[in-house]
C-alpha cells in the first residue's frame, strides 16, 4: 500500500441476501433490506471520492464476506479493500487502524455504510479537526458513533466496549477523558438500522434527486472579467444546469461579476483556490449535476450544447467528450490552428481543456479527478481516460478568446504549447514546465 497523510477505513460488508441489514428484513424483506444496504454503501463510497478530490486521502474498504474481486466489481476497482481481521468489533477497528498507522498514516478516520446524513463536508471538517486533536467523534442518534478519528490506534478505547447498545459513546468518550486524550464532536447523526430509520434515507436521497441538476458546470478564473459576461450570458439559456465558478485569486472584477450576476438562475462562487486543477477538483466537489462540464473563463458554449453533451454521454462506449475549438479572431493563422487543434482531436482523441471537457462525475471521481498538477493537467486526465474508453469530440463548436495568440503571436505560441507537451512526455517535471511557459510569456 502506497502511504498517504490521510487515510479513509470505510467498514463494509459484501452484498447477500440476508445477510446485510437484518434488522430490516422482519418489516421490509430480505431483498428489500439489502437493496437499501447497497444504496447506503454506493452513497458512502460516493462522499468518500468527493472528498478525494480536495483532499490527499487514500480511501480503503474493510470487508467480510464475499472476495476482493467480488467487492471491486460491486464498489469500483479505484480504492483498496482490505478483509477484516479480528474477532469482535474492536479487535477489527484496533487492526485496521494500527495498520494504517504503520503505513505511515498521520491520522485514520473510520466509518461504517449506514449513516446517510454523513457527506463529503463532514469527512472534510473530521480530517481538518484531526490535525490537533486526538481524537474526532461523530455520534449517531443511537448512542452510538458513526466515526472515530485517531491520530495513534488507541486500543483501550475499544476493549470491553459494549457494542451495539446506546453505551458506546458515552463509554468511549469517557475512556479518552481517563486518557488525557483533546477532541472534537462531530453533530450527532442518525443511523440506518430500524424499518422506522429508513425515512432517514428517503430524506437524504429525495434531497439529492430533486434538487441535483443534470450538468455541473465548473469554470476556474483568474482575471476573466472581459469574458465572463459573456461566457454566463450564453449560459442562461440552458435549463437544468447549476454553474460553479471557482476564482484563483483575481485583481480584476471577476468575483464582482460573478457575485452580481443575474443571468444564470443557480451560481456558486468560490474562492480561496489557486491552480487550474486544484480550482476545478474543488469545483467538482461541491457539485451535485450526474455531468461535470469544465469551462474555461473565457470560453463560450454552443447553443444546445446540453442536449449535446447528454447525447454523447449516452453512448457506451465514450468515457468522455468536448467541442470541436473555434478562436475568435480574423486571419488565416487562426484558422490553421483552429484546423491542427480539431484534427489532433479527432484523429488522436486528445481534445485539451479550452475545448471544453465533459464526463460524468462518477466516472470523475473513480479517476481521482485531475492530478494536481501546476500545467497539463487536462493532458494528463486526457491519456488516462483514453485508457477506459473513446473521447468524442462533438461536431459543435466553442468559440475561446484569441488573446494568446494575438498577444504572443501564433508562431509562439503554437511553439511554446508543442514544447510543454513534449517536455511532459519526455518526463519534465510539470512544476519546471509552469516556470518556462511563465518566463516565456513575461519575455513577450
């Protein structure tokens, strides 16, 4: 196992008929309960790939029953699994903790499937909190807790633990005040395990389809306040869609715009990343569309360009798509780089992200989302995805801002865009290629 700072123990166990959930089958069915366990496992599995997208975590799932092959082809092949070793509760929390403690985890935080209320945000503020205590605690309405965080594997906080009564928490919380241990309550959450629970579920769900749009639209800026407007006029159109703007630190009156508009009838502003891939990871994070689209800020979308994207995402054999690539501008070098960008794309399947990239966020997740990278990252994302499947590029086009090329001129800039690419591939380090491309644009 490769060592993160952090690491994400998700107790599981594999989906059986009559095994999973009993508490539910005297009122609801054996396939009943274990289609609900299954629902609260994928949900789980879910937050925990959001939150991987904004935070360095190693996510493992602990299992029993089934096989690893059996649980990677129900929960996807992109975490670890690990069977659970131990005879009760607590000899099982005490390994698999310790063992992520000798891989060379700063902190572990476990969870089990079966508290809906629990999502990405939480993780995020338990790990957050983890950093100077030690020892984080989410308790459920049962009496109960939904998650512990240790920095070291504390045995003694699940020795003689009565497990499955409404005494644990309280115990728990006792043993680590004998120990001397500091921590942080998470809010009280409710559980999954009574017939009269499952409203609990329905809640949480309900709230997620009806109020989830079809396509996320995530546009990372840093100084677009010529272009924006435009760019979120063109938006305005659409129906079903949510827009997240994610600002890299702007001079300008970018988040000004972004915070008086009036156009896009669902925006969310965010500030306080820096970095294309990190502002795009964070944006995905916070959206609740089944499509991710990524907009550059001074790119502008074709009409129906929704339709376009579904349509394409629909077939079974595309990972991925984006736009055929118009730039706005007069003259015949233009048009010859609009015509080598859109032939690469077709022929090689390597569209770039002022093309507009769209995939479904499932899929996003399970990638890990873009490497944090300081350049090339939609290059990077791009070779990975056409190991899964076809890219399609569409035969509508986007229409980007010609500044690059007018400022530093089509020669160069062409140049400069070939040179980042072969130097990636020759193994340049990304953080080197950032510092050329920058001295290269002060230089002109």
């Amino acid at each position: 196992m490769i060592a993160t700072p952090e690491r994400l123990i998700i107790f599981a166990r594999y989906l059986e008929i009559g095994k999973v959930k009993t508490r539910l089958i005297p009122d609801l069915g054996a396939e009943a309960a274990t289609d609900i366990y299954r629902q609260l496992a994928e949900f789980t599995l879910k937050q925990a790939r959001t939150l991987r997208l904004i935070r360095n975590i190693d996510i493992e799932v602990w299992f029993t029953g089934g096989t690893k092959a059996e649980m990677q082809a129900w929960l996807g092949d992109d975490v670890n699994y690990q069977m659970q070793v131990g005879e009760t509760l607590g000899d099982r929390l005490i390994y698999a903790i310790q063992t992520a403690i000798d891989h060379g985890s700063k902190g572990a935080i476990v969870i089990g499937t079966d508290c809906p209320e629990l999502d990405a945000t939480i993780l995020n503020q338990g790990f957050t909190q983890l950093q100077d205590r030690d020892l984080v605690l989410g308790a459920a309405t049962d009496g109960g807790y939904y998650l512990i965080g240790l920095r070291q594997c504390v045995p003694q906080l699940f020795i003689n633990i009565p497990w499955s009564t409404s005494a644990v928490f309280a115990q728990t919380i006792d043993i680590a005040k004998t120990l001397g241990m500091s921590q942080f309550l998470l809010p009280t959450l409710s559980d999954v395990d009574t017939a009269q629970d499952v409203r609990v579920w329905q809640q949480v769900k309900t709230k997620y389809e009806v109020s989830k749009p079809r396509i996320s639209i995530i546009i990372p800026t840093l100084n677009e306040a010529e272009n924006l407007p435009l760019v979120l006029e063109t938006l305005s159109y659409a129906k079903d869609i949510e827009v997240i703007i994610v600002d890299g630190g702007s001079s300008d009156q970018t988040v000004a715009i972004a915070q008086t508009q009036t156009k896009v009838s669902e925006l969310k502003l965010i500030t306080g990343a820096s970095g294309r891939a990190k502002q795009m990871n964070l944006g995905a994070s916070e959206a609740r569309g089944e499509i991710l689209l990524f907009l550059h800020g001074d790119t502008v979308l074709p009409p129906n360009f929704d339709l376009e994207i579904c349509s394409i995402l629909a077939k079974p054999a595309t990972v991925a798509g984006a736009f055929k690539l118009k730039i706005a501008g007069k003259g015949w070098g233009l048009r010859l780089v609009e015509w080598g960008v859109n032939r690469r794309s077709q022929l090689w399947q390597m569209p770039y992200g002022d093309q507009a990239i769209f995939i479904n966020t499932a899929r996003f997740q399970k990638l890990g989302g873009f490497a944090n990278l300081a350049i090339m990252e939609d290059f990077e994302i791009m070779l990975r995805l056409k190991k899964q499947g076809r890219i399609t590029i569409s035969p509508l086009t986007v229409t980007t801002s010609g500044r690059r090329w007018q400022k530093l001129g089509i020669f160069s800039t062409t140049l400069i865009n070939q040179i980042m690419i072969l130097g990636y591939l020759w193994g340049v380090k990304p953080a080197k290629l950032a510092q050329w491309y920058r001295q290269w644009q002060s230089k002109n």
